[in-house]
C-alpha cells in the first residue's frame, strides 16, 4: 500500500511533468519565426506600405513608385494616398518594373508597379492610379521621362 506521503509525491511529480511539458510547448511555439520572410510568399508579395508611394516587399526590397509623388507623412492627403495604396497592393503580388534609373538616394528601387485585378484581364497600372485619382502629382526627375504615364 503506497503512504500518504508517496501519494502526494507521485501527484507533485506528475504535476510538475505536465507543467514541465506545457512549458515546452509553449516555447516551441514561441521561438519559430512567423515573420513574413519565412513563409513561402513570392519575393514581389507586398507586405507593408510605407506611405502613398513606397512600400516593401518580402524580400525585403523597399520600392518606390516612379513618376509618383504623393503627400508625406503630417500633409493633407496623406493618409488617403496611403490607404489607396494598400487597397490596391497590400498582401499581393505585384509587378514591377524598372527603367533608366534603379534607385533612389535612400536606396529605394523604383519601378512601375502593376498589380492583377480579378474582375480584370490585364493588371491595373498602379502608378497611373494613383495619379488618376488625385492622390498624387506628376514627378519628373531626369534622366527619368515618365513615358509610360499618360498626363
């Protein structure tokens, strides 16, 4: 016959092993990196848009629009350029390309950017967009001749 005091020593051991074995998991849990680098998302998947003409995708690429430029951050418009981006590009894959010049001074790639559209045959020109709808102005810095822009 196992004693009173074996009992509550077999019920602190089994306790402790289950607490044990929770804490295992959890930190299993906790330790694997969930960040959108590591999932298996194309390298041109927008994962955050910075502002009205700039945002990142998951390689880690900062891109900004070409022949683009929207209201900073604290100017009128801000805001609703920036929401108008993420509408159309956040969590997507998009299209980019480049031209005459590859960066920026912040070491910015800057591209035309299309994006596919479900209800649509051909993919939406986003810098045109932005455009087109007043979120933003024409900028023109040569060597760039913003051709591919209707204005």
């Amino acid at each position: 016959m196992v004693s009173k005091k074996n009992k509550s020593l077999i019920w602190f051991i089994l306790l402790f092993t289950l607490i044990l074995i929770s804490l295992l998991i959890l930190i299993s849990l906790f330790s694997k990196d969930y960040s959108p680098n590591n999932l298996t998302l194309p390298d041109n998947y927008v994962i955050k848009v910075i502002d009205g003409d700039t945002f990142t995708i998951n390689s880690g690429e900062t891109i900004r629009l070409l022949c683009v430029d929207t209201p900073e951050k604290g100017k009128k418009g801000y805001e609703n350029a920036t929401d108008f981006l993420e509408t159309l590009i956040l969590n997507k894959e998009v299209i980019l390309i480049s031209s005459i010049t590859d960066k920026d001074d912040y070491n910015r790639s800057l591209r035309y950017v299309y994006v596919n559209s479900p209800s649509l045959s051909e993919p939406l020109f986003v810098n045109q967009l932005i455009l087109d709808n007043d979120y933003g102005k024409l900028l023109v810095i040569p060597p760039e001749t913003c051709e591919e822009i209707s204005f």
